[in-house]
C-alpha cells in the first residue's frame, strides 16, 4: 500500500470495493485525489463517483472529503456535478 501514496490521483476500481476502507486509511493526510466507479464511494472517503447516465458519465462529488485531504475542487468541475456527502 505505501506505493499508492506517491500518486496524485487514484482511481479504485470496482474488484478493490472490499479495500475501500483500508486504501482511505493508508491515503489519509496524503492529498491524493481519489476517483472511482463504485456504489456509494462518498461514505468511503472518495471524492469523485463517475456514474454513467443515459450513455454519459456524470461526476458526484464529495467535497467536504477533498477538502479533508487538504485539496479543492475548481467550480468548474463543480458546476456541472452533483455533490454528495459523507452522509448522502
């Protein structure tokens, strides 16, 4: 797990879904943008959900967790995405 810290961004695939917890634990404090396709990933720390809708992908995001992980989002990207929580 230790080389994952020395990315900027990471994607989590669906087969690493039962990692989840243990890939946010080693992440934490280290400002890496984290990205994935899984079912509710914002109750998992991630920051960014591609979902796809009516054959588009469409971004949810998390930005109280990007802003735990000392990052933030451009309203650009913010514009057009839904945002979730940790609680959502």
């Amino acid at each position: 797990m230790t080389e994952i810290r020395h990315c900027q961004i990471l994607f989590i695939s669906r087969s690493e879904a039962a990692h989840i917890g243990e890939i946010s634990t080693a992440l934490a404090g280290h400002g890496i943008l984290t990205v994935s396709d899984i079912e509710d990933p914002a109750q998992r720390g991630v920051m960014i959900r591609f979902v796809a809708d009516n054959n588009r992908i469409r971004l949810r995001i998390n930005a109280d967790a990007a802003k735990a992980a000392g990052l933030s989002i451009s309203s650009k990207l913010l514009r057009p995405a839904e945002l979730v929580t940790s609680t959502d």
